[in-house]
C-alpha cells in the first residue's frame, strides 16, 4: 500500500489529455500505467528519492495486475478518487471556529466571579487610567480610598440575618458566570446534520447521540446508511478483496499448488468464473434484536431468504455455522 499523494504527475508537470494525477491513460481513456513518486512530497528535505518517479505499467503482458487502484467514481472518465470530506470541508471548519469561539467565551467568564459598574466623568477616567497625578496619589487612588471608606461604614446592615451590601450612589454590582452561548447545541445539531446528510450517514452515527430519537426514527436512519455502505463494500473492500484473490489464485495455479479439474477450461479462459468469490464483512448492527429475528425468520418461511444470506446479514458464513452445529451436537451426545 502507498499513499495516494505518491501518485501524481512526473517533476509535477500539469495535467494532460493523456497524463491526469499521475495517470497515464490510452487512446480510449484507460488506464495503462501509473508514475508513483518514490517518496512521499513531505520527505523532500529528507530524502532525493521524493524527486524521482517510477513508472508502472497496470498490466503485465499477458493481463496480469500490477496495480491495484481502488475508488468510487462519480462520473466518466474519472482517473482519481475524491475525499469523502470535501462538500463537508466548509462546515467542518465553522464547527471548529465557533467551537473556539464558546469555549473562550466560556473562560473570559470564568476569570471574573464579580464586576462593579461606576458612573465617572471623563477627567475622573483620565486620572484612573494614569493620566493625572497628584504627586503622591492619583485621582483613582483617592477614588477607591472613598468607596473602601463607604462600604467600611456600611459592611454592618444586616436582615434577618442576611447581610446586604450597600453601594455607592450609581454602582451595580452584577456576579459573573462561566455560562456557555445558550445558542451552541441548536447550531452544533443543525451542523453536524448538514454533514452527516454529505457523508450519508445518519445525525445519530455522526453525533453519537442518541438521546433525540426513538426506534422507529433510529432504525429508519440506520437502515438509510446501511443501502449506502452495503454499495460501498462492493465498490471498495469487495473489489479490492477479489483482485488480490485473483492475483494469488492465478500465481497458486501457474506454481501447480492448486490442480484444475481435468477437462475444465484453463485459468486464463475461464478466469471471471474461477476467480467468482463472495466476501463476508460485519453485520447489520440491530437496536431490537428480538424483532430483527423475528423479520429473518418470517422471511425464510416465506421462501425470501436463504441460510445463507440470513448469515452474512448477521456477518457469519452458513456453511461454518452448520459445521459447528454438528461438531457440538456430537460432542454433546458423547456427553451425555
């Protein structure tokens, strides 16, 4: 495996009709062969290797792969990939400034437990600011004496116990709070929605909340993603898996590891029948289990489902399933 950065143009020239992203394509746009940098662009001051190019031909001559590249196309004639993130970039980068945002909002808050507000005229705010000076004490120092005086005097007023702080003439007292934006969740929930909808998945798989659904939403957003990721497993895990089958199965053969049936059409004539294989992955996650079993077993009554698609629905082949199942039902009659 490489990185997909290694891929590109030789001495970074720019695209061309027969040369895209390192691609090098043939009359008919197909790939014919690949220029793979030999280090990655980021070793450049490590190494000279990152300013040389290898150029690698898809095929051998009698149609054996040599390289593997493995993407979704969107539309005709795509050479490259595209990054799953890119219509989500620009949302992605709001969340992030506004996050920064409420959070120093947040610690502004919490450096202050109190603020008193003074009415001063403007030479009074010139002189606490430093900008007259009596030669001993300035006019803020004298100020602050005053109030300290003030508040002195009256520190004894007290109510039923409660002592009440008594200001001076035009002063607020107001505590402060280390309080979040009351509008940060809302705006969180409707972002992160627009990028779950980019990356087709659910608000719930993105957000890991699942306090704000119920099951039938839940299952219903689920299921949504499942049609989407079951597509993606055959374009990409799928495909990748049976190409580096094929590649082993084709070297095992011509090694004489593996004997074909005698009568039985070479490798090479019959290779989409030899190499046809169907890949397991993980299965469906179930938020009721009781009643996804219940839907599979209604289904196999109905003739609509075999063993073994009821197995790779829960990730398990039927063929091991059943092997086991007999191997523990002769282990348990020994037993007993």
């Amino acid at each position: 495996l490489i990185d997909s950065e290694r891929l590109c143009n030789p001495y970074e020239l720019p695209d061309s009709y027969r040369l895209r992203a390192g691609v090098e394509l043939g009359p008919r746009g197909q790939a014919l062969a690949y220029h793979i940098r030999s280090a990655h662009q980021s070793e450049a001051g490590l190494t000279h290797q990152a300013y040389q190019w290898k150029k690698i031909a898809k095929r051998k001559r009698w149609g054996r792969l040599q390289i593997l590249h493995i993407f979704e196309p969107e539309q005709a004639d795509q050479t490259r990939g595209v990054n799953v993130f890119v219509s989500s970039l620009k949302g992605l980068k709001m969340l992030e400034q506004f996050q920064d945002a409420t959070l120093q909002n947040a610690i502004v808050n919490a450096m202050y437990a109190a603020v008193i507000e003074s009415e001063m005229d403007s030479q009074t705010v010139l002189a606490a600011l430093g900008g007259v000076d009596d030669g001993h004490n300035n006019a803020f120092t004298n100020y602050l004496a005053q109030v300290a005086g003030y508040h002195q005097k009256a520190k004894n007023i007290r109510f039923n116990g409660v002592k009440i702080p008594h200001l001076l003439p035009n002063e607020k007292l107001e505590l402060k709070t280390a309080s979040t934006n009351a509008a940060f969740s809302q705006f969180e929930d409707t972002l992160l929605r627009h990028l779950a909808a980019s990356m087709n998945l659910s608000f719930e798989q993105l957000s890991k909340d699942y306090s704000k659904t119920n099951y039938s939403s839940a299952r219903a957003s689920m299921l949504e993603s499942w049609k989407y990721f079951l597509g993606i497993r055959e374009i990409i895990p799928a495909r990748f898996c049976s190409q580096l089958y094929a590649l082993w199965l084709e070297e095992m053969v011509n090694k004489g590891i593996i004997q074909l049936p005698n009568g039985s059409p070479n490798f090479y004539q019959a290779k989409s029948a030899w190499c046809r294989c169907l890949w397991i992955a993980q299965g469906q996650t179930h938020i009721d289990g009781l009643k996804e079993v219940k839907r599979i077993e209604l289904l196999m009554k109905l003739g609509l489902l075999t063993y073994e698609k009821a197995a790779m629905m829960l990730g398990e082949d039927y063929q091991e399933l059943f092997e086991q199942r007999l191997r523990e039902k002769a282990e348990h009659k020994g037993l007993i």
